[in-house]
C-alpha cells in the first residue's frame, strides 16, 4: 500500500526525491493512515484544483486496501 501511494505521488511531483511516506499503526477501528509529505512546491500539484487529485489518490488508495480488508486514511502533509 505504501508503494502505491509512493509511485502515484512521484507521478506528480517535479521533485520525487523529496516524497516520503510514513504510516501510523492501526487505531481502535483498524485504520491504517498514511502521511504522504512532498516539498513545498509540489503541494498544489499533489493537491489539485479544489482537491480532485488528493481526493482520487485517496479512492485509490480505499479500493486497494478493499481488495486485501484493510481500511486506510491518506493525509497529505
């Protein structure tokens, strides 16, 4: 999973050096959340025009951990 959002946010980025992911341990629900952290210059691209690109990359994200019964969370930082 975290490979996923890795190689999607590389896609993105003019700087795919400076993208790191780390990942929280499950809560009291089993949700896994990600903290995808890019350089300040790569925020809007990650983000998109009123948030249409960091809102695909997270149903993405929830249809693969469908496919294994995990639930995740995606934060962009």
């Amino acid at each position: 999973m975290e490979e996923l959002l890795i190689q999607m946010a590389k896609g993105l980025v003019e700087d795919p050096s400076a993208v790191e992911v780390s990942v929280d341990a499950p809560d009291e629900e089993g949700t896994v959340v990600y903290h995808l952290h890019v350089a300040e210059g790569d925020m809007g691209r990650v983000i998109g025009k009123q948030g249409r690109i960091a809102k695909a990359m997270r149903t993405v994200m929830r249809a693969a951990a469908s496919r294994v019964e995990q639930k995740v969370a995606v934060e962009i930082d």
